[in-house]
C-alpha cells in the first residue's frame, strides 16, 4: 500500500490502529469492521485494497501518476 501510493505522488498519512483512540475513529469510518487496511478519501471508504478502486478514486489512470492528487482531502 505505501509503495503504491508513493510510487504515484500520493501524500497519505498512516495512522496507528494499537492507538485507542485512533482504532475507535477507524471502527465509525468502517461501521464497526475491524481490518486493515483502511482507506479514507473524502467521504468515501475503503476497506482491503482493492487497486481499480483506489486508481478511480485517486483520479488515477493506469500507468499515470499525473493526475493524482498531491495532498490529503
């Protein structure tokens, strides 16, 4: 997921699910599933890594860092 993401020049920010008051903003995001990964973007969700689906919402075509966004939303 890090690679992914750097490889694209997208800015994301880990944050550390053992912290308890992080795991209970991760469990309102996801209804209360627990599992990693997580992704936020905006108001969407993302739970697992699901690349098509990240590529979508990132603005990102395949094979093109170009468009993606260059900071958190």
């Amino acid at each position: 997921m890090r690679r992914f993401l750097h490889d694209r020049g997208v800015t994301f920010r880990e944050r550390d699910v053992t912290n308890p008051g992080y795991m209970e903003e991760l469990l309102a995001h996801t209804g209360g599933v627990r599992g990693t990964p997580v992704i936020v973007i905006g108001q969407q969700v993302l739970r697992g890594f699901d690349r098509g689906r990240l590529m979508r919402l990132l603005g990102i075509e395949r094979g093109d860092a170009s468009h993606a966004p260059r900071g958190l939303p």
